[in-house]
C-alpha cells in the first residue's frame, strides 16, 4: 500500500534494504505476478551498508522515483554539532567526532552543500618538482619503480604536525601516484613515503624528476572552504565560505565506500536480470587504495587485474579502482536518468559475465574516479567464457568533473568487452583519456572487438596534469571497432602525448571516420603502433607539434588515409620515425591540406629532417590529393565547414554531420545512427 493502513502491518518500507527485504520474501511466497515497480518517495536515505541484490530476487523490478521526486542514496553522514571560532584572522567551524578519535571511522572526503569540498594542500597552486631520487639511474623510463625516498628542495617538506596523514600525491607518465609520508629529515631534505612507488621517480622518459603536490597538511588549513579531520583529537575543522552559516550549511562526511550491487555469480552460469533504476540519486562515498586499509570490495569475485598490492599506484587508467555501483552477471539490467555524484572511486562498473546492461541519460560528476568502467574475462588468458562481457550501451550520459583523487581515470573505460556502445556522451573536465577502448599491448588476442564509439563530445581533458592519453584511446586488436562522427578538441597533457584520437600499442583493424578533431596540444591524431586502420573523411586541425604522428614503423603498413581534411598552423603535417620509409608505413591519399599561416605543407622525419611537399609526393604518398584552401566557415572560431565551391569537394570530402553530437533529448534517444557519410566518388 502506498500510505501505511491503521493496523500498521501495510505500507510503505522506511528504508532501501527494508524495500529488498520485502521484495525478496514477496518472491519467495510466490505474490510476484508481474512487473514490480518500486517508488522511492523525495530524501535522503542514509544506507548503512551496501544494497546487494543477488539472483534470489531476480523478476522484472523497476526501482525508480515517485513523480516529482529526487531521492538520494547516500553513503554518508549529516555532520551537526558545530561551534564557531577563529582560526588564523578566520570563522572555523569545529565538530568533535569520538567515533574517529576511537579509531572507528577515518574520512577522506567532505561535501558541502553538494560541493566536494578540498582539503589543504602545499602548494596551493601548481605542483613541486623533486629534487633527487637516491639510487634512481638515469636516464629513466616505464619500469619497475619501489622507490620510497626522493630529496626535496628546501621548504618545500617541513616537519608537518600529523605527518603520517600528509600524502605525496605525485604525477608522472600517464599515473598518478599517492602514498601517505613516513619520515622528513629537515636537514637532508630526506622525504620517506609509506608506499613503494609504481614507476621510477622521474615525470616521463627521461631526467625530470616527477612533480608532486602534499594534500591533507595541516599546516595549509587556510582557504575558504577547506577541511581537515584532526583524527588524533577526533576534530573536524571547517572554513566556511562568505555567507554559509553552521545552520543553513548541509555538511555531509561519507562512511561507505560502495552503495549498490548487482551479485550474479557468472562461473554458476547464475545470473542478475531484469533490473531496472530510474530517476536515483547514488552519493556521498569515500576512497582508498582498493587493496588496502581494510576496505571490502563487493561485486569482484576475479581480483587478477587488481595489481596495486602495497604500490602507491597501479597501471594506467586507474583500471583497478572499483565502482560505486558494481555489476557482475548482470543480464539485461538498466540505469536511466540517474545521478552520480560526490564518489570517491568509479561512478558505476560492469564487470564480469554482464550483457545487455543499458545505462542511457545518466549524469556523473564530481568523481574521485571516473564514470564508467566496462571489464571481462580476458580472452588471451583462457579465462571462463561465462566471464565474457558485451553487449553494452552506454549511451545519452553527461560525464564531468572526474578523476579528483585518481587523477588517471577516464571517463569510460572499457576493457575486455566487445559490442560495446558508447554514443551520444558529453565528456570534460577530466585529467587523463576520455574514452579507452581495450586492453591487451601488442597483437595478442583481445576479447575487445566490435566496439561502437560514436557520436560524442568531449572536451578539456588532461589539463596539463598527465601525460600520454587521447580523447578516444584505444589497445590492442580490434576487429570491427568504429571511432565514428566525435567531436574532440582542448587536449592538454604534462610532458608529452596529448592527442584526441589515438590507437596505442597493436591497435588494429580499425575504422576512424568521421569526426572532428583539434586544437591538441601534440597532435590531433597519433598512431603509437598497429596495423590495417583506415582513417576516412575526418577534420584534423592544430595540432601544438604536428597534424598526424606516427611513433613506431614496422614491417607492415599501418593507416591508410583517405579523403581527410588536414589543417595545420605553420607546423609538419606529418611526423613518423627517424630512418624509416613513411610510404612503407602508410597509404595516403585524396586528401586537403592547408596551412593557415599560408606556408607551403611540410613533413617532418624524426631526427628533424623537413620533408618539402614535392618530396612527399615522390615517395607515392598523396599523389592525387591538393593544397588549397578549403574556404572554412571560420578558421579562427573553428568553424571548419567548407563553404559551397570548396576544393575539399574535389577530393570526396564530406564534413562530418554532428548536429548529433553529445546526449540526445529523451524523445530522440534509442539507437544509435550509425552516422555514415553519403559516399561521394572521387572527382580528381
């Protein structure tokens, strides 16, 4: 009944679990005749562990919103008891906390107002670049690392009250890495770390050494809006901004980690089906190192890809961060319309023996990781064949403001699935790869394949913080995988490698057609390694150091290059390795290229050698192709359409329609457009 009858034995649950509960015992006595639909009326429900839904209560159940109502699902604690008093010329808010001084329960994160609010960190801007590495050998690459000690310029690392709750959070390569201190000699400028490092200590390939940041340092509480949790005198402390007062403010502190589950059991061949959540708010949980502290991680029975042990951080992408929200044999289960919002790992993952799963018009933002993490069994590995994932749609989600204490995470991470979906997304504001699609190096076997990446936008990625990382990034074979009609643009890495699309290592059998790109702060499109891709009909414009990059030659040819639009400002066109042959390493031809600062189109060897454009044509490359200006709307505003007369239309060029791009309307949403170009002959 919706409203409780005057026996009181009839009526609404109180709580989620009380809903499952009875749900489950409802099942059991066979009174499910059909569909199920259960309304969550507005609030905040507070979980106290969380919801596990197993196959027991398989059946067609929709969990959903009452009409006009938000409700939350919170990890987390409304934080009261506030007294008011200075700190440092400022109001502070102090709280006492006897569960944290007893040693029951240890926060990483605050939300204020919805906010996730900063703790303090040294320096508050920009980063520090350690000054030595004992026993590092240089010069340095990707490599085993175990460092626990690097030397620090003078001031940079003092004796901090708390120390051991000050971490190094250290960027390099394509990972951050994080690890609680352990000592400082003030006189040798000794910096000893808690957790042995992932790579050695340098910022990419070379000599620099890496740049770090200290974050929960007590000393720095000084910022409108800052926190710290004292844990020794179980105090919370809080600078309030201009205008919030104690009983206006809603300060919540999360106290799980995970807040809902989706239990198949894929080696019984059990599944989880016929799950449906609409309209949901999932908030306010914490962080840790998935294999450390204690922490419980449900929903991941096969724990051979979470390789962080004791190290300060994993590989890359952040792979091995779990979700808020987890799947595992989950069949034909939907997310639609709901929020992620203030979580310390990965908004939701679908993991092992999962199919059919649709999560279509969903908003993640404000992520300790990324939004959305798709994984299998591996195929190279022999692992259970009812451990595949695929069949997945991802589709119509706005996803924002992530990797806030995983700086690695991308936006969607999919790994070893196939005939995954990913359409119509926004994504931005993010400090590492948009979109990752794979996950074995080289030419090995790949369970990836038949993978649809179409028809998004993302944007503001990387930020200078990472490096090595593209707006769509893809691994290994992929046969049948389509890059088709995205738009990319503001790719900003550290070092190195910031690019919008790029196959990595072994990439193969792909088709890029179709999308917009630019504004890269290397190139708009890199290609590491791999074989048999086609690029087609695509705008790459801008790029800080080239247009296209190939980084290794091998013995077979690896992109072909047909009818693209090519811009650049006054740099090579295209870059490939020093002494080898670039017509041994790609086909190009009946592309535009243009150059908006009016110089002749140059390509560039790896040893810096300038190839001229009649060079370039003698090797067989772009024999039919042109240079000409191809009368773009507006070069400057990035307004790359062709006008009518345009020479583009001479070689077959079509502008890439994205009028669809990024999340759909709810009327227009179902399956995706394939988006093909009408296909024009070539008019040479």
């Amino acid at each position: 009944m919706a409203r409780p009858n005057r026996q009181g034995n009839d009526g609404p649950w109180a709580t989620p679990a009380g809903a499952l509960a009875g749900l489950t015992a409802l099942k059991q006595q066979g009174r499910l005749t059909g569909p199920v639909a259960v309304l969550f009326e507005d609030g905040i429900y507070a979980l106290e562990a969380p919801l596990r839904i197993g196959p027991a209560l398989n059946w067609p159940i929709r969990f959903c919103a009452a009409p006009g109502a938000t409700p939350v699902f919170s990890g987390g604690r409304v934080i009261e008891g506030w007294k008011v008093g200075q700190w440092k010329g400022q109001p502070v808010w102090v709280t006492e906390l006897p569960e944290v001084r007893e040693g029951k329960w240890n926060f990483r994160s605050l939300f204020v107002n919805g906010q996730r609010a900063p703790r303090p960190r040294r320096p508050k801007n920009g980063l520090f670049r350690m000054a030595g590495a004992p026993g590092l050998k240089f010069p340095a690459g990707w490599g085993d690392g175990g460092q626990t000690v690097f030397e620090c310029k003078p001031g940079d690392v003092q004796d901090f009250r708390n120390l051991t709750d000050v971490e190094v959070v250290y960027l390099h390569f394509w990972i951050e890495e994080r690890s609680p201190l352990e000592a400082f000699d003030s006189g040798t400028n000794r910096v000893v770390m808690q957790r042995p490092s992932r790579a050695p200590l340098v910022g990419a390939f070379g000599t620099q050494l890496a740049d770090y940041y200290l974050d929960n340092v007590w000393e720095e509480l000084s910022e409108p809006g800052e926190w710290y949790l004292d844990r020794t005198e179980g105090r919370l402390y809080y600078l309030p901004r201009k205008g919030e007062k104690p009983s206006e403010t809603k300060i919540i502190a999360p106290r799980l980690l995970q807040l809902l589950v989706l239990e198949g059991q894929p080696d019984r061949e059990t599944w989880v089906e016929q799950i449906q959540f609409e309209g949901l708010v999932f908030a306010h949980t914490d962080w840790r190192h998935p294999s450390g502290d204690g922490a419980t991680i449900y929903g991941v029975s096969r724990l051979d890809h979470l390789s962080r042990g004791n190290r300060a951080a994993a590989g890359q992408a952040a792979c091995d961060v779990p979700g808020v929200v987890a799947l595992e044999g989950a069949h034909h289960c939907v997310f639609r319309n709901c929020v992620f919002r203030n979580l310390g790992w990965y908004g939701l993952s679908i993991g092992d023996g999962s199919h059919g799963v649709r999560v279509e018009g969903c908003l993640f933002e404000d992520l300790g990781a990324g939004g959305i993490k798709v994984d299998g069994a591996s195929a190279r590995r022999g692992q259970l064949e009812s451990r595949m994932t695929g069949t997945i749609f991802l589709t119509d989600n706005t996803i924002h403001a992530g990797g806030r204490v995983f700086h690695s995470a991308c936006g969607v991470l999919s790994m070893n699935a196939h005939r995954v979906t990913i359409a119509h997304n926004h994504i931005y504001d993010l400090y590492y790869t948009g979109i990752s699609c794979g996950w074995e190096w080289g030419y090995q076997q790949n369970a990836a394949h038949s993978n649809t990446i179409a028809w998004n936008h993302i944007h503001d990625i990387g930020q200078g913080v990472l490096s090595d990382m593209g707006g769509i990034y893809t691994l290994g074979v992929q046969p049948g995988t389509v890059i088709r009609n995205n738009w990319i643009h503001n790719v900003r890495s550290a070092h190195y490698g910031g690019w919008c699309i790029y196959p990595d290592e072994g990439s193969s059998h792909l088709l890029i057609e179709g999308n917009v790109c630019y504004d890269a702060d290397r190139e708009p499109f890199h290609i590491h390694y791999g074989r048999e891709i086609l690029v087609l009909n695509n705008v790459f414009a801008f790029g800080g150091e080239s247009v296209v990059r190939i980084s290794r030659a091998e013995s077979h040819v690896t992109a072909t290059f047909l009818r693209n639009l090519f811009l650049a400002e006054g740099t090579p066109f295209f870059r490939w390795p020093g002494g080898s042959r670039p017509a041994a390493v790609i086909r190009s031809e009946a592309n535009l290229f243009f150059d908006a600062t009016g110089r002749r189109p140059f390509f560039q060897e790896g040893n810096g050698r300038a190839m001229s454009w009649k060079e370039w044509k003698r090797l067989g490359l772009d024999r039919f192709s042109l240079v000409a200006d191809p009368k773009c709307q507006d070069l400057k505003k990035r307004g790359f359409k062709p006008r009518p007369g345009s020479p583009a239309e001479r070689v077959g060029f079509v502008f890439p329609d994205l009028r669809n791009v990024g999340p759909r309307p709810p009327g227009m949403r179902g399956d995706v457009d394939d988006g093909k170009p009408a296909r024009q002959g070539l008019r040479l």
